[in-house]
C-alpha cells in the first residue's frame, strides 16, 4: 500500500510540474509576437468580419450591444450572429491595442483591437484573436493572409 501512495504522488508531482513547463513556455512563446500598437497590415486574401451579440435578448448593433471578430474562414449562421461579411483582399488593418482576455489564463490567445479601411464594422469594435488561422510568423500574424503595409512603398 505505501507503494501505491508513493507512485500516485510521483505521478501527480510529474502532472504538476509538466502543466507548469507547459503554461511558462507557452506564455514565453506568445510574449516574442506582440502586435505594436499603430502597425499597419495589408490584407492579401480575404478574410471575414463577423458580429455577435452580446446577449440574445438584446439584438440591438451598438459598440454596448455586440462585437465584430476578424475570421481566417466564414462561419456558419448562428442566432447569436448580427452579420458576416468578406473584408476583400487590400484592406489595410490598424492594430489599436490590446483587448482584454476573456479568461486570464496564460496558454489563451493574445487578443487585440483594431481597425480596417474601409471600415465594414457597423460601428463595432473590431477583435483580432490570434488563433483559428490568424496565427502566423508574420509578427504573429497568418503570411499568407497579412502582409506589412507600408505607406511610402504605396506613395511610389
């Protein structure tokens, strides 16, 4: 019986530390691809705007009432969605700042606000998750849907 309780222990010592390897490393990664506020991207394929209410019994479309995400893929209709739209190839997206995370736990993705032109938004604030396909090498973004926008290089 003292083995028993021996090897469960060890076990369990060996879950815990694996789970705390796990978020510290993770978190570390995540830290290395921080969007810059005010960085500019270009979108080169085309991506999708979805809106979503916050509550079901409040359908209104206000920046109080619901949200807009940015999609690598279209969604399928829900009821809890206000729109979906594709944001076309060419539209250039402004990182405003970080978002707040839904659940602070370190592993979740990193979650920023930001702005498109032309605005397709409703008025809405725009979520950039980077996870579902957004995630990249690109400053953490998806290469094959961003690339860096610069001005200068449009103005030539």
């Amino acid at each position: 019986m003292k083995i028993d309780f021996l090897k469960m222990r060890i076990s369990l010592a060996l879950l815990l530390f694996t789970v705390v390897s796990f978020i510290f490393c993770y978190s570390g990664y995540a830290n290395e691809k921080l969007l810059q506020p005010g960085r500019k991207y270009k979108i080169v394929n085309p991506v999708y705007l979805v809106a979503v209410y916050d509550s079901l019994s409040n359908r209104q479309l206000s920046k109080d009432t619901a949200r807009a995400y940015l999609e690598a893929v279209p969604l399928a209709k829900r009821s809890y969605q206000a729109f979906q739209c594709e944001v076309p190839a060419g539209t250039i997206m402004t990182i405003i700042g970080p978002a707040p995370k839904v659940w602070h736990i370190p592993f979740f993705a990193d979650r920023y606000f930001i702005q498109l032109k032309p605005d397709l938004s409703r008025g809405l604030e725009i979520v950039l998750e980077l996870s579902r396909g957004i995630e990249g090498d690109l400053d953490g973004l998806n290469p094959e849907l961003f690339s860096r926008y610069e001005e200068k290089a449009e103005k030539e």
